[in-house]
C-alpha cells in the first residue's frame, strides 16, 4: 500500500468530486424518511412508492454498461458533468410530479445520470488522488456513507416541510457540485482505447469478478429490502425514520473507512465478507421477529446496527471487483455494478409486496437468505477468488516493511 500524501492530503479536485459524490450518494437515502408520505400525497400502496428505487437502480444498473463507452470518448470530467446535468435536470421534475407514475419515471432518469457520475466519479478518485488506489477507494466509500448518512436527515428536514423539498433540495446541491468540478478538476485525458461497449459484459467472464458480482448481489437485495420497507414498519415521522437512518448511515460510513481496513489485513477480504453477510443476517433475521412482536426500539436497534455489516461489505466488495480480475478498473467496476445494482432494483418492490401480502417478517427472512446464499457462493467458488488472498498478503507484507519508519 503507497502511503505517501494520505487519505486527508489530496487535491482540490478529489474533494470537489468527493463532495459530488456525497449529494449522489444522498439520492439513495433521501427518499427513506419521506416513503410514508409520498404514499400519502400521491394516494399509492407502498409497494407502488417502492418503484422509486427499483427504476431508479434498475436503469443504474444498465447504464453501468455504457459508462465507459461514454467516459473513453468523451473523457472523465465530460462523463462527469453530463451526469451531474441530468440528475440536476431530473431531481427538480421529481419534485414536480403529480403522480407516482410521472415520480417513478423522473427517478429513473435520475438514475441514468448517477450511473454516469458514479461509475466515473471512483475511476477519477483512484486516478488523482495521492495514496494509492486504496486510500482512493476508502476515500470514495467515506463519500458514499456520509452521503448516505446525510440522505435521511436532508429528505428528514425538507420532506417534513413538503415531500417535494428534497428534491428541489437535491438538484441545487447537485448543481454546487456541477459548478465545482467544472472550475477545479482538470480535463481529465480520453484513454488511449476506447472501451467497447461489450467490455463490462466480458469482463465478467473473469470467475473472480462473477463471483464477486453475483455475491454482491444477493448481498444487495438484503441491503436495500431494509432500506426501502423498514420505513413503512417504524410508524415514525420524517425526523424519526430520518434520525434513525442517520444513525445507521454513521455506522456504514464508520465501518467502511476505520472497520474494514484494519479486518482485511488481519482476516482477509473473504472472510471479512463471510463475516459482514453472517451478521446482517443475523440482524435481518432481528428485525424479522422484533417486527412481528411489535417492539419499536428492537427494531430501530438492528437498522442502526445493520450499517455495520453493510459498510464492511461495501468497502470490501468494491475492492475486491477492482483487484479480482486482469480488466482495467473502469470495465471491472462497470461489470460489476450492472450485476450487483441488480439487486437494489429488485428487494425494494418485492420485499415491500411480500411485507404487504403476507406479513412484516417474510421480506427480512427473505433477506437473510440472500445473505446465506451470499456467503455460499463465496464457499463454493472459493478458488476464483485466490487473486485477492494474495492481495491482502501483499498488503500486510507493505505495512510490515512501513512499520519501522512510522
């Protein structure tokens, strides 16, 4: 691991798009406290106010695949702005919809433009900031946990006002980010290749990179079935399921950058991962009785608790698709979130109509076994994932050498 400048010395334009990647990953969360309440001003179930976030990550997920087809032609900072642009543009017509139907459309909109700005967002990270790809990669987690952390308690604040706020709230926070990336963050050089817009799709060919994929996506779907039918179950205000949120989003954000590191090195990125998946579905499964029971503190408990399993995983996960596979980062990341936002797509809607039609237990049970199902296909494709057995021992032999002179 390069250790020279730090997580904290980079420059301007890594802490320009870091704060971009902040408001975008707030879009994740900034819908959470204020569910209840769009049901309410729309006069929809909720499974039907769950499709914000199945449009928004299924077109995500798919425009994964063209982000570096997009990026290798036009450039990082171009692919950039042209993502900040469109959630800008789609953020606001969200808040002006007056069905869900017009809300859903404009999300996934929205998630077209975070798929550009994200997939991008990591691969300019790694690319200036000083450390090495690794404090880029916690850098860029740290960015998704206070942004994740922060969603709930923006969508708390403005959506308690008018559950249209949030939105108007996001596109001007969006449009902060646009102005600073385009005025600190050089133009980034067009790679000598142009990626095809086949790569992310052969790239998964790779067996370390499948499996990672794939088990992130049971892991996914176990993910978002909490954050997107727990609102429904808490019976709070805005400020309740925001703060509630919020303590949650401190815990992923916590364990990604100070939890995950220190674990990798001691126990190794699988195990880490076999690790994380137990415990959440150790909490699921929590939540799942706690729910039935009716006990209101039980289940706040296992959310704010399940940011711990949840950062661990994204940390690992994420370096795990970069380093698995022989694929340039871009084309590895790209393959990857196309199968793992997959699940994000999926739980919300699902989970939410098996919590309606049979009872508030059946989607956290469900999300347990996705977590068993992850750690599975860890098991049992064990031998694909030797590259990153290796990486970590790399890693440790680094801190070693380092150790004398800190």
């Amino acid at each position: 691991m390069q250790t020279g400048g730090g997580i904290l010395r980079q420059p301007m334009s890594v802490w320009a798009t870091a704060f971009a990647a902040v408001v975008a990953f707030m879009g994740i969360g900034l819908v959470d406290p204020i569910l209840p309440s769009i049901a309410q001003g729309l006069k929809a179930t909720p499974s039907q106010v769950s499709l914000l976030f199945t449009s928004y990550f299924l077109v995500t997920a798919v425009a994964m695949l063209i982000t570096g087809w997009v990026s290798s032609r036009i450039g990082g900072k171009r692919t950039l702005l042209a993502g900040l642009a469109l959630v800008i543009v789609f953020a606001a017509l969200a808040g002006t919809s007056t069905s869900v139907a017009e809300l859903v459309g404009f999300r996934a909109g929205w998630g077209l433009g975070n798929a550009l700005f994200v997939a991008t967002a990591l691969a300019v990270i790694v690319g200036a900031a000083s450390g090495g790809a690794e404090s880029a990669i916690i850098l860029y987690e740290a960015a998704l946990g206070l942004g994740i952390s922060a969603g709930p308690l923006v969508g708390a604040l403005l959506g308690d006002w008018n559950w249209r706020a949030p939105f108007f709230g996001t596109a001007t926070l969006m449009a902060v980010g646009l102005v600073l990336i385009l005025t600190l963050l050089k133009a980034t050089p067009r790679p000598a290749t142009r990626t095809a817009l086949s790569a992310p799709i052969r790239a998964l060919a790779h067996g370390g990179l499948s499996t990672t994929a794939f088990t992130a996506l049971f892991y996914n779907f176990a993910f978002f079935t909490i954050l997107a039918f727990t609102p429904f179950i808490l019976g709070m205000s805005p400020y309740g399921i925001g703060a509630v949120f919020f303590g949650w989003g401190v815990c992923v954000a916590l364990a990604s950058v100070f939890g995950a590191p220190p674990l990798q090195r001691r126990v190794g990125s699988v195990n880490v991962l076999h690790l994380a998946l137990a415990l959440l579905a150790v909490l699921q499964a929590g939540i799942a009785v706690f729910g039935v029971t009716g006990m209101k503190a039980g289940i706040v408990a296992c959310v704010v608790l399940s940011g711990i399993p949840i950062g661990l995983n994204n940390t690992v996960f994420t370096e795990s698709a970069m380093e698995v596979s022989d694929a340039p980062r871009p084309v590895a990341s790209a393959g990857y979130n196309f199968v793992r936002w997959m699940g994000g797509a999926l739980a919300p809607f699902v989970a939410t109509k098996l919590g309606e039609e049979i009872g508030v237990a059946v989607p956290y049970v469900l999300g347990a076994v996705c977590c068993f199902v992850g750690m599975m296909i860890l098991y049992l494709r064990r031998h694909h994932l030797r590259t990153l057995v290796r990486v970590d021992a790399d890693h440790t032999r680094q801190d070693l050498a380092a150790a004398p002179a800190r």
